[in-house]
C-alpha cells in the first residue's frame, strides 16, 4: 500500500544508498573536489562594488564573505561525523512523523498541527545551517558569496525564530488541553490552530526581512571574515564600517521578543502544566506527566540556553573562546531539531501504533 511504501521503503532505500555511496564520495571523489575548490579560491579575487546612491554616498559592496568560526577548531572531523549523523536522523526523524501524520487522518488534529508545523521547522533549520557548514570542512572552502550569505542569514534567522514560536504553540496547545480539557475542543480547533500558525510564518517575516535588506544597503570596507559557522545577523552588521546601531537595538528587541518572551511563556505553561498535574489523583498519572513536562523543559533549554547565553555575553562585552561559543551555538541549534519528533510525538502511544501497524502489515505481506 502506499502507507507502506512511505513508511518502509523510502527510508530503508535511503539509508541503503546512503551506507553504499558515502565511502565512495569520502575515498574518491572528495579528494578531487577539494583540490578543485583549493585551486579556485586561491585564483578567486575580492571585487569591490561601488554604487551610487545619491549624489556623494556609495556603497561599498564586497564580492563575499569568509566564515572563520569553526577554522581553527582542532579534530574537527568529528564535529563534521556528528553533524552529518544529526543532519541524517533530523531528516529521516521529522520526515517519517510528517508523512505519518499526514496519511492518518486520526491524526489531523490541533495537536498534530502544531506537531507537523515544527517537524517542518526543525528540516527547513538543519538545512539551512548544516548543509553550508559541512561543505566548509569536506570542501576546504569557507568563501560564501554576498547574497548568499545575506540570503542565508534571513532565512537561518527567521526559521530559528519559527522554532522558537513553534514551541511556543506547542506549549499553549498543552496548557489549553491540560487545564482546560472541556472547552479545549471549542478553543483549539483545526481552524483555529492554522490561522495561529499561518499568522506566526506572515509576521515574521516583515522585521526580520526589513533588517535583513538594512544590512545590504551598508559598506563593507573593513575584514571579509565572519567569526561564525554561518552568516549570522549580529555578526555581519559589526563588519561594516558605518553606524550601525539602528540596527544593533533592531537586533536587541528582536532576540528579547524571540528569546526571552518565549522562554518565559514556556516556563510559566509548564509550571501551570505541574501545579495541575500534581492535583490528580492517580499516582502513576502523576508521575507520568512529571515526567514527560520535565524531559519537554530539558529540550527547550538545550535550545534557549546557549543562544541566551551567547547574547547576553556579548552585550556585556565578555571575551570568550570562539570554539567554545560556535560549538555551544551549533549545539544548541542543532540538536533540538534532532531530538523534537522523537521527544514530541514519537514516544507518544498513538504515532508509535500507527508505525508499528504499518510495518507489521509490511512483514505479514
């Protein structure tokens, strides 16, 4: 059946082509590649644009920039492995509950929305920041170009910000399904729950883009190397050699509104989630809930903490390793991503008896 096919074959194909065709790439083609890239970015010149924009402004416009974070990062060949395996299991993880979900209409509930919603998220983050990072270390190549690299911060910026908003959904679903379990049906409805998600994806889009097109109107006369695995908004706009602090207190309302408000609604549903929860009767429902609230806050910290952490060192001027920061930055965005389908949805009863079904009926046919 088609359930089947979708759920047994294309990852078990996957992993197949994958096992087959990735020591060949490492042993042959690699090699090749590498010495492709090392010959054109040694040819490779920085070529400076200068555009009018009145009568005595220009614009100085670099042909791209460099990505140092991760350079001088010592065994980093194991940073790539674990990457690679992270960037693997994300996929396979959120495709197998997106596909699950989708083809089981048990499943298209408010709830699952929002489940759906940040497996969606959790793809379109990974791939925004790891495919460009392991090309870096296989290819010995850390050049990225000028629109590509202010492309690739709009949309890291704004798909990590959907992350925070969509756990933040996650957590409104739960505390309206806990503590509201008769008017929960009347208040998150299928409608209800699009029109929250939908407005979530519109708005962001607006200061985050208007920021984003801010920063390609500077000059950027002074170092071409970004200190980070990715080009990162707060770490760009510091190149210019303009006055930038528009769009540094631009920055600092935006990752007060996508950090700390979020961390703070999540923290207070699950305190209101456990005050609840402690008032049942059952004893092992007790514990269950408890349970499950806790290992839900440890994946929201893994993912708020260190970038929290990052910014607030960063407004009060400390110095700090690099290695350090970029790691615990690459951490802690990449990991969550990882780890929601099966933290979220895929210990829950009923997508775990949905899978299992399927691959029951794949071994009896």
């Amino acid at each position: 059946s088609l359930r089947t096919a979708v759920l047994y074959y294309i990852p078990t194909s996957f992993l197949f082509l994958l096992s087959t065709y990735f020591p060949y790439y490492c042993n042959t083609v690699l090699p090749a590649l590498r010495n492709v890239s090392a010959v054109i970015q040694g040819t490779s010149r920085m070529t400076v644009v200068l555009s009018p924009e009145g009568s005595n402004i220009t614009t100085v416009k670099p042909s791209g920039f460099y990505l140092v974070g991760l350079t001088n990062l010592k065994n980093s060949e194991y940073l790539l492995v674990f990457l690679f395996l992270v960037y693997v299991i994300t996929l396979l993880g959120n495709f197998t509950l997106m596909t699950v979900v989708y083809l089981h209409p048990q499943l298209h509930t408010p709830r699952y929305m929002a489940v759906f919603n940040l497996a969606v998220v959790d793809v379109l983050h990974n791939t925004t920041i790891v495919p460009k990072t392991l090309q870096a270390f296989l290819f010995n190549s850390n050049y990225i170009g000028y629109d590509a690299c202010f492309t690739q911060c709009f949309f890291a910026h704004y798909v990590g910000g959907m992350e925070s908003i969509s756990l933040v959904i996650m957590a409104y679903d739960r505390l309206v399904a806990i503590c509201f379990p008769l008017q929960y049906p009347s208040i998150n409805t299928n409608v209800n729950m699009l029109i929250i998600i939908g407005s979530c994806w519109l708005c962001l889009i607006i200061p985050l883009l208007y920021m984003v097109l801010l920063a390609t109107k500077l000059s950027y006369c002074a170092s071409l190397e970004i200190p980070s695995y990715f080009c990162s908004y707060g770490h760009v706009h510091r190149l210019a050699c303009e006055d930038t602090s528009l769009l540094f207190r631009m920055a600092q309302v935006v990752s007060i509104v996508l950090l700390y408000v979020p961390l703070a609604f999540i923290f207070l549903t699950y305190v209101t989630v456990l005050i609840v929860v402690s008032n049942l009767d059952s004893t092992e429902s007790r514990k269950k809930s408890i349970s499950t609230c806790v290992t839900h806050l440890i994946l929201v910290l893994i993912f708020y903490v260190p970038l929290m952490v990052n910014y607030m060192l960063v407004q009060l001027s400390v110095t700090y390793s690099g290695d350090i920061r970029n790691i615990s930055v690459v951490l802690g965005s990449t990991l969550p991503p990882m780890l929601n389908p099966i933290i979220y949805s895929l210990k829950t009863e009923e997508v775990r008896a949905f899978i299992f079904r399927a691959f029951k009926k794949q071994s009896i046919s």
